[in-house]
C-alpha cells in the first residue's frame, strides 16, 4: 500500500478504530450530499483511481431501490463481493445519523468477508443540506454538492458545506452552461468553512476524481500514522 503525506490535519480516531487482534480497522468514509451531485460518479471514480494499491469496499444507501450498487456494479469498478446496498425505506439522513445499525453492520460484514480493508466507502442517499453522518459510523465526512444546483449554496451553508471534512463542488465543466461562478462559490465556501478543504471537480474526465484522490489518501496516511 502506498501513501501519501499531508499536513491537514488528522481524521479523527474513533474509539473502536481498533481490530480484536489489535491492528487498526479501514478508515471509513461517508460521502454525503444533495439528490444527484454526483456521490456515486465519485465513487466510482475513487474506486477506479485507488483499487490496484487500497483493499476497498463500498456501502451504498437508496431509499427504495439499489440502483447506486446496481450502477457500481455494472460498472465493474470493484468485485461484486465488496460492494453492499442498504435500503433506508426512510429518510436518507436517519440511516446514516440516528439509526445506523444497518450501516454499521454492512461495514463489519464487508470486514469480516473481504477484509482486512483499508478503506470503506459509505455512500449517503441523495438528501438536504441538513444531512451528516454519525461519527459512530464514519471517521471522515466528503459533501458533495455541484454547481447545477446553484451557485449560492455555499453561501446557504448548513452542516454538510460548513462542517464536512471535505467539501467538493462538482459538475464544474456544467459552469459556463448554468451560469455558476465558481470564483464565488471558491469564496463562499472559505467563509462559511475557514481552512476547512474544499475541491472542485469535474467527473467528465478520467483524472477529474484527483483532488478528492489525493485527499483520501492524506486521511490513510493519518489513519495508519
Ligand atoms: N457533466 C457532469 N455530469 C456529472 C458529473 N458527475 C456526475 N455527473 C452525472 O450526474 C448524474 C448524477 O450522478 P450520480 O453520481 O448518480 O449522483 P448521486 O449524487 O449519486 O445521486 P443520488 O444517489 O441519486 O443522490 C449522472 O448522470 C452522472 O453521470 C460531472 O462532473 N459532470
Ligand atoms: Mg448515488
């Protein structure tokens, strides 16, 4: 496994970051955001970029359906086994903050029959601006919104764009066509976050998932530090 360094800052290490025989369990990840911003486009992406060097598995989470795993697993970006769905059948939010057993127990399923794991993926179903995951659930928080949905959703905040460990605005080749600017939203996103991160991207092309890359890879590098 390689990683990279980085200075901003530890992810921070929850109590049971520990396996029974000691060693530390994946560092798990929680990408959040509003109805098509593109989550799974970006797990995909990780997937694709991260596979050949990080043992990963990925939960998906749908209200009703299963199309998110269904679309991952189309798309071959890992093997069936690694990739788990879970049906809210309410709320995306309280799957992922108030209720999380179904999510804990897909993670620990996916530990104990394709582990060990470097990384979980936990994929949120689309939701509101309101929307975080439980910490006892994820050790890190991506929240992913895209300049489709408007421009001055930065400057709404609300927990995802002002607490998430990595805010990502999304869709940026969609700008000049919708009318965003990004230079804006660059700068309201740095007033409602401080040094909090925050990456644009474009899932158009193959390289587009880099900056969110990079940053996962910093979260390992911590993680195992
Ligand atoms: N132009 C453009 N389209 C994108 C980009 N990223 C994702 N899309 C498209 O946006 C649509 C929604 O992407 P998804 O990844 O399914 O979004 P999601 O956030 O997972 O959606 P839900 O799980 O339904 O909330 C799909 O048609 C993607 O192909 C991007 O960077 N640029
Ligand atoms: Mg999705």
């Amino acid at each position: 496994m390689h990683l990279y360094h980085s200075h901003e800052g530890p992810a921070a290490v929850s109590a049971d970051a520990a396996r029974p025989d000691g060693t530390r369990r994946a560092l798990r990840i929680g990408l959040g955001g509003p109805v098509g911003s593109g989550k799974t486009a970006t797990v995909a992406a990780l997937c694709r970029t991260l596979r050949d060097r990080l043992s990963i598995a990925v939960v998906t989470n749908d209200i009703y359906t299963r199309e998110d795993a269904a679309f991952l697993l189309r798309n071959a970006v890992l093997p069936p086994e690694r990739i788990q769905a879970v049906e809210t059948g309410a709320c995306p939010h309280t799957a992922i903050r108030d209720d999380i057993s179904a999510n804990l127990e897909a993670v620990e399923d996916l530990e104990e029959s394709v582990g060990p794991l470097d990384l979980i993926l936990v994929e949120s179903g689309g939701d509101n601006l309101t929307a975080t995951f439980s910490k006892g659930l994820v050790d890190a928080q991506i929240f992913i919104i895209d300049v489709a949905g408007g421009d001055d959703i930065p400057r709404k905040g609300g927990p995802g764009v002002t607490t998430a460990d990595l805010l990502v605005v999304n869709k940026t080749d969609l700008a000049p066509y919708v009318g965003s600017d990004l230079e804006q939203m660059a700068l309201d996103a740095k007033k409602q976050r401080g040094d909090l991160p925050v990456a644009f991207t474009s899932l158009t092309s193959a390289e587009g998932v880099a900056p969110v890359a990079d940053w996962v890879r910093a979260r390992l590098a911590d993680w195992t530090a």
